[in-house]
C-alpha cells in the first residue's frame, strides 16, 4: 500500500480541474511502479478535494477524528 500525501493546487490555478489529471497520473503510476493499492487521507470539510478524489475512483473506506489538547 502507498499513501498520498501533501496534494495541493496554486490558488491561482484552482477551478481548472487539475486535481484530477495529476490524481489519476499519480495513482496510475503508483500502482504501476510501487504497490496495487493506494490511499489518502481528507478533510471532511474539504467538498472540492473530495469530489476530485471521487472522481478519479476513491472512495471512502473509514472516518478519523482528530483530538488537539
């Protein structure tokens, strides 16, 4: 298994639909060059991040919670 990790787009280049291009290519050459399955972690708030992964074929397996003292 690999993780994905530190995804971000340039505010200035959001909206082009990037996300997805790059997602696809990085899961095609993961799976191809380093493990079957690949995985990532996202903010439940974070709609636009989601729908991008959703559309690249993620789908949710589990929920996290994070606890700050």
């Amino acid at each position: 298994m690999a993780q994905v990790q530190g995804v971000w787009v340039p505010p200035d280049r959001r909206g082009e639909r990037l996300s997805e291009a790059g997602m696809a290519a990085v899961v095609a050459a993961t799976r191809r060059d380093v493990a079957p399955v690949v995985s990532l972690y996202a903010n439940s708030y974070n709609t636009r991040a989601l729908a991008a992964y959703r559309a690249v074929g993620f789908r949710r397996v589990g929920t996290y919670a994070t606890v700050l003292f």
